[in-house]
C-alpha cells in the first residue's frame, strides 16, 4: 500500500513557532500556541492547550477536552476512523491506547499517508481503545521511554502488588498514598484493582473530576472519593489514596497521620529513582509504550521513514537506521512526554 515519498513533494508535516503544522490541510496537531483550527491528539496538558479557535479530537475524548479547554471550547470530534476532508488532505483519528480518547492522526494526501501517533502504548488497558497500527510512509513516534532498560511487565501483576501493599499498609494501621498522574495512570490503577477488590479508593480534587469523566464514558473502576469530602477528625488508616504527584510534601498530606507513599510509573523501572524522589515504594507502570514496542510499533506501520519526537529520541531514530533500516530522525518538539509518567 506505501508509496515512497516524493522526493520533490514538501512534507505533509512541518515544525512551526505554533507547533506541527499541516500546510496543504490548514491545521496544527496538539499545537503548543493558539491557532486557527487545532488537531488534538489527546487530553493532557502538553497536548492539548486553550485558546486556539477550532478543536477536532477523537470523540471518546470529549468529556477529557471538554474538562481540559473549557465548555466555550468550538470542540468538533470524529470517530476512529471516520474520515474528514481538509484543505487539500484527508484525515482520521485511530487509537492510540494512551489515555480515553488518545489517538493517533493519519493524514493522506495524493497518495502519501503521514502518522502522527502523538503519546501512546502498545499494552492492554481497560480504560482506553487499544492502539491500532496503521500503516503509512511517514511515521512520527514518541521517545518518552526509548532505552533497552524500559521493559513493562504484565500490568496484572503490578495491580496485584499494588494490592498486597496496600493490604499490608492495613494490616499495620497505616493509610497508603499512591503518587500517579491524575489523568489516565489513576482511572488505569482503579479498573486494574477493581478485577481484584471492591473496597473504596480516596482521590485527591484533581483526580477526581478526571474520574468521573471516565466514569460517564462507562469505564469500570472502583468506588472512590474525593478526600476533600471527608469529616474533619477522620482517621485514614487502612485507607487508598490517589493523588498527583505535586501533592508530595504539601500541608495535604498531614491529614493521614502514619502512612506509606507509592509511586506508580515507568521511571520506577530505573534503580534508584525511587530512593531519589523519596517514596517508600515504587510501581512500574507506564501509559507509554517501552522499548520493544516503540521498535515493534515502528516495523508495523510499515514507514520507510520515522521521525522521533521527546525522550530519547537520538537513541532510538539511530537504532531504527542501524538495525531496521528505516530512514529515522530526531524531530524537536516542546512535547514533555508526561514527565511524570
């Protein structure tokens, strides 16, 4: 189905002040300025910012944008896979098994087929569509976790030890306050743990309207609730809480007496980061891809060429040259890949 891309054809996608920019369809892909009309890629903050004139994202990440942009947002959505006409080019959003809603952006013009995948990962998630490799001549992929030491064990087994800590946390009369990132790692821990409990989690403010939103889209998760509606006086041992990491050593975190921190993340994969930040325990879990599927994902797209976006990127496009033989490059961005995973 590729066709090699022309030579003498500008590209389907270049950087701008604004960020990455389509000229033959008139529109920018998660652009970090306001412009006139705005492609989202998904709902986190380096993705997706307020103030350009016109949103079209995909529609299981309505209820996400919405929160994110605002409700006077001009938000428009298409279903994977549906496709749009604009300017001189057709697009699509396909899944990218990020967060709800995240996808990936097949933009096709005379022949040519560009994918922008935006922020994803290739493992199983019950909160989100899958990620669907598409095929395309020109592929620009994430680097967030682009090292051979990033390696994910089965997300089923980090639940099961997030469980037995907090059962053991219990045990001792102690709360257990697990840092993770508000959108997306926090509704993946709650369906994750609800194919093994049924108990109640606590959820930081921040987390919380994030929750419900997944909620009202039908994702199944724990009962949970929000710590700002608890009686003043109320002991939190044996309790869950969720919370972003930013709540780490705030006057917050004074309400739960004697407690134990937790951190779920990829970056928990690196020995030492854990000791480094200061949590008693650390969890490996990433809403991103790891090193075997950014490769894996790179071959299946079929692209003869690939541009790598944050994280690790030299790394990986000069992997990708020497031992695939794709024609791979470093892209610079603004995108910060979720530095807290």
């Amino acid at each position: 189905m590729n066709v090699s891309p022309s030579l003498d054809r500008p590209p389907l996608v270049t950087v701008t002040p604004e960020g990455l920019h389509c000229p033959a369809g008139g529109f920018h892909i998660d652009p970090w300025r306001p412009v006139e009309r705005a492609l989202i890629t998904h709902a986190h903050g380096d993705h997706a910012r307020w103030g350009s004139k016109r949103y079209l994202g995909a529609s299981p990440g309505l209820g996400l944008l919405r929160k994110r942009l605002g409700a006077d947002a001009d938000i428009s959505t298409l279903g994977y896979g549906e496709r749009l006409s604009l300017g001189e080019v057709t697009v699509s959003f396909h899944p990218a098994g990020h967060v709800l809603g995240s996808a990936q952006i097949r933009i096709e013009h005379r022949g040519e087929v560009w994918v922008v995948s935006g922020d994803y990962k290739r493992d199983p998630d019950p909160t989100c569509a899958p990620f669907e490799p598409v095929r395309c001549d020109t592929f620009i992929t994430e680097a967030t976790f682009a090292l051979p030491i990033y390696l994910w064990d089965d997300t089923r087994l980090i639940a099961e030890e997030v469980l037995r800590w907090w059962d053991g946390n219990r045990e001792a009369g102690r709360a257990s306050v697990l840092f993770c990132y508000a959108l997306g790692k926090a509704q993946r821990l709650l369906a994750e743990l609800a194919r093994l409990t049924d108990r109640e989690v606590l959820v930081h403010g921040a987390t919380h309207a994030l929750v419900e939103c997944y909620r009202e889209a039908g994702v199944r998760m724990l009962p949970t609730r929000p710590v700002s509606e608890m009686e003043k006086g109320t002991s939190y041992a044996g309790a869950l809480v969720l919370a972003p990491p930013s709540a780490a050593g705030s006057t917050w975190m004074r309400r739960f007496g004697e407690h134990e921190t937790g951190f779920a993340s990829g970056w928990m994969r690196v020995r030492g980061n854990r000791r480094r930040r200061g949590y008693d325990r650390g969890f490996v879990l990433s809403d991103h891809a790891d090193w075997p599927g950014l490769l894996r994902t790179a071959k299946e797209t079929g692209a003869s060429r690939v541009l790598v976006t944050h994280g690790s990127s030299d790394t990986l496009a000069r992997y990708l040259r020497e031992h695939q033989g794709i024609d791979a490059a470093p892209l610079s961005t603004p995108f910060e890949g979720e530095t807290e995973d």
